[in-house]
C-alpha cells in the first residue's frame, strides 16, 4: 500500500476482537482527561463528536456522563459492532461509517475529539488537512476539537513492537513496527491467533510534526491551539510519546 492510500481494510480482521483485545485500555480515565481538557478550555459542550470512534467505547461512556453523542469511522466493521454494542445497552448514538476526510453527519456539535491517535492513520497530508476541515465545519463557532496523537518519538522507540503469547490468553498476538524516518511512516505487521486460527493486519501510521498539525489546525478555521504531554496538563517533553491537542473553533 502506498503512503496515499486510505487503509479501508485495516481494522476489519481485527474488528471483532478489537474491545477485547483493547480490555487494558483505560477508556475510563480517557473520559476524565477529555473532560478535564473540556473544562481547561472552558468549554461546555452538550454534543459531541467521536472522529475515528472505532467500536464506540468512549461514545458510550460519555453518553452515560450525559452527553448527546455522535460518531464516524471508516471501517464498515467497527461501526457495525459499534452500533450492535449501542442497540444492546439502549444508547442513543448516531454512528456513520465514512472517512474522516469526507463525512456528512448532516448536524454541527459543540464539540469534536478524535481519540488513540486514530489520526496518525491518515498517511497522506492533504487528507488530514481535509479532515480537519471537515471536524471544523461540523463544530459551532466556539467549540472545542481535542485529539491525540502519536510522535516520532514513540515510533523510534519501538512503540508498536508488542506481544502476548501467554498460553493463557485467548487471543494472543506478535506485532512489529518498521519504522521509516524519511517518510515519517511506521509500518505495523500484527498477527493474531485466535481458537487456533491465525489472522493478520498492517497498519500504518504517519508522525506529523507540530508546525505540520498547528499549520493545518489553523488553516481548517481553529485557533487557541494548545498541546499537552498526554494524560497531563504540562507541556510536551523532549521523550513525550503521545500529545494532546486542544483547539477552538474561529
Ligand atoms: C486505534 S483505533 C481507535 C478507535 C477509537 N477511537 C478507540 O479509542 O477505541 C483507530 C480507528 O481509526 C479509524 N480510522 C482510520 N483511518 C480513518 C479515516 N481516514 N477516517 C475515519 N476513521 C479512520 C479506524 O477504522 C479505527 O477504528
């Protein structure tokens, strides 16, 4: 696949296993940090949008906070199971599958976040630009776009490089990144074994530079751009794997 394709077929395989491969994740104190973020900007959404929500985890959690909750994400699977999931718990969340790059949810939201660094996904920069035109023109004047992403750092640092074949586990797994510091690009081949079946997927993610992402934030209409070291309300470090950033709405 080249570094302009959209991965349409990334996170299929992998789509029905994905909540239980994602069990360690805490969603839950993703939730409290996305809320602390909110009220750092003094914002006080009442709907709100998941970019990239993948099986809806936090679209559920957040419903629960009270929230009126949409999402949008390219892969068919995951919203398929995304909205199996909702039906299940009678939450009201409006899902539509399409790229982030080109969605139409036919509404504007308070509010938009795109979450574990969903957005390194988008290889090719003039997509990501679209993409953040998009989150723009679905959030009203003075709403707030939180989003994390991965950094070069944490694809130097052998990031993706994971494993569980514990005899024990039910769904054991071996994956590799390859990374490519000039194109900026790493390279994931993840295998999978499940009841004895063995089942693969490539991903692949792209590091943005932060003038890249403040350049393309403000050019989409966003201003009041902040950036924190993931999970706190300090600046990036110098060893910063993951960053936070929060913007507002022209
Ligand atoms: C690591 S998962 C995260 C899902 C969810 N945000 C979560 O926290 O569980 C990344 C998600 O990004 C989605 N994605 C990747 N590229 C996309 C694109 N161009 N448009 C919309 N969704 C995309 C994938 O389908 C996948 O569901």
């Amino acid at each position: 696949m080249s570094s302009t394709e959209n991965p349409t077929t990334s996170f299929t395989a992998v789509a029905p296993f994905y909540d239980e491969l994602m069990k360690q994740v805490p969603y839950r104190m993703w939730v409290g940090y996305y809320l602390l973020l909110l009220s750092h900007q003094n914002a006080h959404p009442k709907t709100i949008l998941d970019v990239c929500c993948g099986t809806g985890t936090m679209c559920e959690m957040l419903t629960q906070e009270g929230y009126e909750m949409a999402g949008v994400d390219l892969a068919a699977e995951m919203i398929r199971i995304a909205k199996k999931k909702a039906s299940r718990k009678r939450l009201n969340i409006h899902y539509e599958c399409a790229d982030a790059a080109e969605f139409e949810m036919g509404d504007t939201y308070d509010a938009a976040y795109s979450f574990f660094d969903s957005l390194n996904n988008i290889l090719d920069a003039d997509q990501l630009q679209r993409a953040f035109i998009q989150v723009a023109k679905h959030i009203k004047p003075g709403g707030s776009f939180i989003f994390d992403v991965n950094t070069a750092y944490a694809f130097e640092t052998q990031l993706f490089d994971q494993e569980d074949l514990k005899q024990r586990s039910k769904l054991k797994y071996k994956w590799n990144g390859d990374w490519d510091p000039e194109k900026r690009i790493i390279t994931v081949n993840m295998k999978f074994w499940r009841n004895g079946e063995e089942f693969t997927e490539t991903h692949r993610q792209r590091a943005y530079t932060d003038e890249e992402l403040i350049g393309m934030l403000v050019q989409a209409g966003f201003k009041d751009i902040q950036r924190f070291h993931s999970y706190t309300l300090n600046p990036p470090r110098f060893k910063s794997d993951r960053l936070h950033y929060t913007a507002i709405k022209a």
